[in-house]
C-alpha cells in the first residue's frame, strides 16, 4: 500500500529525513515512535504531499506520490491530480485542525459533497453513521469549540473516514488530549485496525496501543527508521541502544 | 493533616456592604447639568431654525440626495471589497509577480489622497477622451467616449470603490493570516482544492476578524462619500449645498445632512453588530446575547422573575 524507498527531506540546510524506506503492506497497521524532532510527523506529511521530497521515490497504491514517471524523467502532477492522491489518503492531526466555523456533522460531510460531489442527502446519511460509528450521535450539531478533545478527534476521524480512504495516518492523535480522553480515542482507531482492517501508520507513543493492534512498530531517530520489528520484540528484546534509551523514557 | 470533618456545614451567603463610589455621583451629576445646559442652548437658539430643518428634512432633493449617497456607499464598499479579496489573495501568492502586481496597487491607492483620485476620475475624459478596447498596439474592437461611459457617478464610484480594494485588501489580509495554517491542511489533506479550501474553510473563518474593520470602512465609506460632490455628483452633502446656494440656509441645511448621516451610521452599527454575531459562531461556546436579549434578561431580574 505503501513503499517508501531512501526518502530524503530538507528544510533549507536541515535535513530532516536522511533516508527513509519502508513497506507497508494492505490491511497493515504500523506504528512509529521516535524522539521529537526525529521527522515522524515529516514523514506522514511526505506520504500525502503535503511536503515534497527532495530525493528518493514514494508510492501509495502503486502510484508515485506527487509525480508521474515516464521514461526516465518526473513530471510534477498538477494541483487537481495532486488533489485527488490526497482525498485517498485520510489524515489525522495533533490539533485535530476540525473546521471551527463548522458543525460537527458540517465537518464531516464537507469534503464528501465538495470533493466527492456526493448528493448532500447521501452525505449526511453517511456522516452520521460515521458520528454514530466513534460514538457520537448526539453531538452531531455541535460546533467544535463545544466539544471536549476526545470528541474532537473523533470528529475528525469520522471527517477523514468519510473520504473512503485507503490509508490512514495519525500523528500523534492523541498526545494533546488529557489522560482521561485517551482511551475513547485509541477504542475508535483499535476498532479501524482490527474490526475494519484499515491500513494505517499511526504516530503514537501509547505503546498499549501498539501492543493491541500494531502488526509493526518502526522506531525513528534523526531522519532514519533504526529499528523495526512486532510491538512484542520492542517490549522484550529491543536491540538499538537508542531505542532502550527511548523506550525506558516513555514507558 | 486534621481530622475528618464531621458534618459539611453550609456557611451563610455572604451579605456584603457596597464599596461606596461618590465620585460616580459627581460625574453622572456634571454630565447631566452639561447636557441640560447643551441641549437648552440648542433647542432655543433661534439660529439654529428648527423649523427650516424640519421642511428640508424629508424634501424631495435631500431624500434623492440621501439615496445616491447611500448607492454610491454600497457599490464602493461592493467594489471594495471583491478588489480587497483579490489583492489579499494575490499577495499571499507564491508567484512574485503576482504577489508584486497587488504590493504595487496598494502602495498606489494608499499613497495617494483619495479627494485627488476622485478628480482625476473626473477628468479622465480630459487624459482620454476616446476609451477603447482590444490588443495593445494592435486591432481594437469597441470605442467609447469617456464622457459617456463615466458620468460623475461612476467617476467617482470607481475613484471611491478602487481606493477602498487597496484598504480592504490589508484588511482581509489580516483576517487570512488569523485563521490556523492548520485548517488549510485539514482541508487539503481532505483532497480539497487550493480554491475550495480559500472558499469553505479559511474565507469564512477570516470573516471573524474581517467583519468589524469593515463595518468601520462601511461607516467611514458613507461620509467619505460627500467628497464627490467636488465632481458635482448630487450626493446627500452636494444635494444640500445646492439649495442652501439659494437660499443661505446654510446651517440648519447642514444639520439636515448631519442629522441623516448620523441615522444611517447608527442603523450601519446595528448591522454591523449581527454580523459579528453571525460570522462568530463556532468560536464561542455560546453566542453573546442581542441588545434586546440583554434588556429582557435584565428587566426580568428587577423583577425577581
Ligand atoms: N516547515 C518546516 N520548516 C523548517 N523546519 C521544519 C519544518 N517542519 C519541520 N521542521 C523541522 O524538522 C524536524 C523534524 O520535525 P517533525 O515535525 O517531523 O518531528 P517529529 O518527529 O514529528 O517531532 P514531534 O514528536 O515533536 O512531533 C524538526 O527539527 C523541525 O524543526
Ligand atoms: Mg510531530
């Protein structure tokens, strides 16, 4: 689903991803951990081209992210083909980002209608069994600023799954959320990972998390994954010296 | 620590003597005894000739006047405003000719006084008197005379209206900046377009910050306006002067003009204040109470309700 081969990113001088290749396949649900600043949330934004990479190839579903190839020589993808790669994929943020001056059903059905050009009917039919789905039915109507952290990421969860994505990232989507609204979040996305099979590469550090529904974790450090294994190698037998450190100052 | 308290009492509610504020009275009886004495003065001044305002008042001249006052604020601020929207966009361009091309006109439009732009409108027919449109240096397919494609109100409607974009354009430049770089990437991370994401999401949102400074340009657009009477457009202000030529009336005739000035400001504010509201939902918990609102809510607790 995803291939990533030697990505590199720089912002100016900095470079932030120094080599980055990794496979993911269908139905997979991969973890990363890694140190702030490490190129985590960098990496999930090259996957949707929200960022260009500067060097190396990246493909999702078998199409280059942002270029077409022909012959030996890249084009760039003009702004609708960039768009339309994009509303494959579905994204989840820190901040959550839900549309402030929007409910949380607008939310949702915002992008099927303008993007999708679903018939607003069937839009909102679907963007309530979405809200009913993270369990939600009765704060359809509410704007964001009325709901607490928790439900606003399962807003936006529901946002990004209205787009019948074929991958899903998280970036860390739940360490701005207070202790006790962690858990209805990860119930929501455990359920995408093991009832609904999605593929997913989710930024977390809730190891519990990756214990129950991760088929993989990838520990990340200065722009390069450097250890990768099952959630139970990383908790029993970690091997980089970098990741023990890691680890024992998360867990 | 002590040991557990044995039954929560509730202590009484506190009854509390007000701070005494005396100098509140002073002032509130200084300004009631300054009002008095201004008001007086004004309704017994003969000079001020009441009843001549009352005749102007609603005449036929001034209420035509009034309403080219009123057409020529609401097609400048139209016109604004598209132009502020276009200019605020192109700025924010990655494309430094574009973002150029608008730098330029701002600086333009605000560097110079808009009474002389109104007067080159005006004369435009002076600079060119023959308006055609085709291919520089080449064929052109249609011809005007200036005279009669711009008349003194679309002089000055289009002096008013290109000088208002470079004003709103920092306007809505603000407002764009104000909404989170976050929600553009929600929205493109959605598949939606560069376009679609300006519309739905940031637009809308920018519209919170948007809305009060442009209330305020609406306001000052409406007295701005009286500068085209320099072009002898019949305006609320030019409407005036031209019967108080006559007659000499000058004072209570501009009084009149104030007095309908200062009407429309206020209905403008009260405009102003449910577009606020309305452009605020979402970023409240709940929506502040309308004036009205708040005199219900406040007679009904005098009343112990
Ligand atoms: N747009 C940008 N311009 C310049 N530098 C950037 C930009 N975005 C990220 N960086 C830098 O890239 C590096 C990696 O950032 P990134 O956000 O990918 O880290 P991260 O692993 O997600 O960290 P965190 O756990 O704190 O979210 C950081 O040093 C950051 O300062
Ligand atoms: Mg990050």
């Amino acid at each position: 689903m995803v291939k990533a081969e030697s990505v590199h990113k720089r912002f100016g001088r900095l470079e932030v991803l120094k080599g980055v290749s990794l496979e993911v396949q269908p139905g997979e649900v991969v973890c990363m951990i890694g140190a702030s600043g490490s190129g985590k949330s960098t990496f999930l934004r090259c996957i949707n081209h929200l960022e260009r990479i500067d060097a190396g190839r990246l493909w999702v579903d078998g199409r280059l992210v942002g270029y077409r190839q022909s012959g030996d020589k890249l084009h760039e993808l003009r702004d609708a083909e960039v768009c339309r790669e994009r509303s494959e994929i579905g994204m989840v943020f820190q901040r959550f980002n839900l549309f402030g001056h929007m409910t949380a059903l607008e939310n949702v059905i915002e992008a099927p209608i303008r993007v999708r050009k679903l018939r607003k009917r069937d839009a909102v039919g679907q963007g309530k069994s979405l809200l009913e789905q993270v369990g939600l039915t009765d704060k359809i109507d509410n704007y964001p600023a009325q709901l607490s952290g928790g439900q606003q990421q399962r807003v936006a969860i529901a946002r990004a799954l209205a787009m019948k994505p074929k991958l899903m990232l998280f970036d860390e989507p739940t360490s701005a959320l207070d202790p006790e609204l962690v858990g209805e979040v990860l119930e929501v996305m455990k359920g995408l990972a093991l009832d609904f099979r999605t593929t997913m590469i989710v930024v977390t550090h809730e190891m519990g998390f990756a214990r129950e529904a991760a088929d993989r974790v990838l520990m990340m450090d200065d722009g390069r994954i450097i250890e990768e294994g099952t959630p139970e190698h990383f908790f029993e037998a970690p091997r980089e010296e970098r990741t023990k450190q890691f680890l024992s100052a998360i867990l | 620590m002590a040991s557990e308290p044995a039954e929560p009492v509730r202590p009484d509610e506190i009854k509390a003597i007000p701070v005494r504020r005396p100098g509140r009275w002073v002032a509130a009886a200084l300004i009631l005894y300054l009002s008095a004495a201004l008001g007086k003065s004004v309704a017994t001044n003969p000079r001020f000739e009441w009843g001549i305002i009352g005749h102007y008042f609603t005449s036929s001249r001034v209420l035509q006047g009034l309403v080219t006052t009123l057409e020529l604020t609401a097609l400048c601020m139209a016109i604004g405003i598209v132009i502020g929207i276009l200019l605020a966009v192109m700025r924010l361009s990655p494309n430094p000719l574009v973002s150029a091309t608008s730098w330029l006109y701002i600086w333009f439009f605000r560097g110079t006084p808009v009474l002389v732009q109104i007067l080159f409108w005006g004369y435009i027919s002076a600079l060119y008197p023959r308006l055609s449109l085709g291919i520089p240096f080449g064929p052109q397919f249609v011809h005007f005379t200036a005279n009669s494609v711009i008349s003194p109100f679309v002089a000055g409607m289009l002096a008013l209206g290109l000088n208002e974009g470079a004003y709103m354009a920092e306007i809505v430049r603000a407002g764009i900046i104000s909404v989170e770089e976050g929600q553009t990437e929600a929205a493109q991370s959605l598949g939606m377009t560069r376009l679609q994401t300006m519309r739905r999401i940031v637009l809308p949102q920018a519209m919170r910050v948007i809305v009060p400074p442009t209330g305020n340009e609406t306001i000052s657009m409406l007295k701005t306006t009286s500068l085209v009477s320099v072009i002898a457009v019949t305006d609320l202000l030019y409407s005036v002067e031209l019967i108080y030529a006559v007659n000499y009336r000058t004072i209570p005739l501009l009084i009149v003009a104030s007095i309908w000035y200062l009407i429309v400001t206020t209905l403008l504010s009260f405009g102003q204040y449910y577009l606020e509201r309305y452009f605020g939902r979402g970023t409240a918990r709940e929506l502040p109470q309308t004036p009205l609102q708040r005199l219900l809510r406040t007679l009904s607790i005098r009343h112990g309700v």
